[in-house]
C-alpha cells in the first residue's frame, strides 16, 4: 500500500492502477496524450495516474493540507516546549545549577568507573603497560577538572 501510494505520489513512469489487468490498457502514450480540461499545475501524466489510482476517489489536496498541518503543528508544539525550558532555566538558576551538578556527579561516577575497568583489565593482561599509563592519565585528568568542578558549583550554591 505504501509503495502505491509512493507511486502515485512521486509519479512513476508506469501506470499504477488498482486491478493489474487494466495495466496493459493504458499506455505511456496515452498518459502524455491526456489532458483534462483546466489543467493547471500538475502535468496530464500526473492527472492520468492519480485518476487509475485506487485512491482517485480521495480529494488530494485534503491529504496535502492533513500533512502540512501535522508537519506545521509539530514545529510549533516543539518550538513552545524549547521555549518553555529556555524561559524555565532563565527564571530558575538554581535548578539549573543543581542539574549541572548532578550531571558532574553522574560523569565523575562513570569516570571512577572506567577508572576501575581499565586497572581490571591491566590486571587480567588485557592491556599493556603504556595503555594503563595513558589511561590512567587521562581518566585521572578528566576527574580532576570534573571534581573541580564540582567544588565550584558547592561554593556558588552555598554564596547563594
């Protein structure tokens, strides 16, 4: 169903017509040869499919606008919920902060985490050597400026 209807949407070279037999009646000739009366924007091989389609007795142009409305009204649904959370985080700093905060925690959990795989797995054999000094290196500079950071944020929340 969907393919038909991509078919008649996008306007295939071929007829599409709703009973397979009726295929071999109607011929690209005829598609171009065609023409309606107040033929307008859309070309006679255009009117000619939409016509043998199994969906020509629906108006098109209520399709048209059904789409463009869903398409339209999710932009502005998503537009009022970016601006909601903007205007959320301007009147309320603090929740912004203490999500920043959390959010450091969570990273400063998956570091020490991490941390903790990669001396398991110089353990195990897994890696050399250098691999465990350079990770270690930098998971270590990474929860370093993580934990500073989070001692900012304390001391910005406690000023407050």
């Amino acid at each position: 169903m969907l393919l038909l209807i991509l078919a008649v949407v996008l306007g295939s070279s071929t007829a599409v017509v709703a009973n397979p037999n009726q295929a071999n009646q109607v011929s690209v000739r005829e598609i171009n040869e065609y023409t309606p009366p107040d033929v307008g924007f859309h070309s006679p091989g255009h009117i000619q499919r939409w016509e043998t389609s199994p969906l020509s007795e629906q108006n098109p142009h209520l399709w048209t606008a059904m789409l463009l409305t869903l398409l339209v009204s999710g932009g502005v649904f998503t537009s009022i919920h970016i601006r909601k959370k903007s205007r959320e985080a301007k009147e309320n700093p603090t929740d912004q902060l203490s999500q920043y905060l959390s959010e450091l925690i969570r990273r400063e959990e998956r570091l020490t985490k991490k941390f903790q795989e990669v001396d398991i797995k110089h353990r195990s054999g897994e890696i050399t050597e250098a691999d465990y000094k350079r990770f270690l290196k930098s998971y270590e500079e990474n929860l370093s400026k993580t934990q500073e950071k989070i001692r900012e944020i304390e001391q910005i929340s406690k000023q407050e």
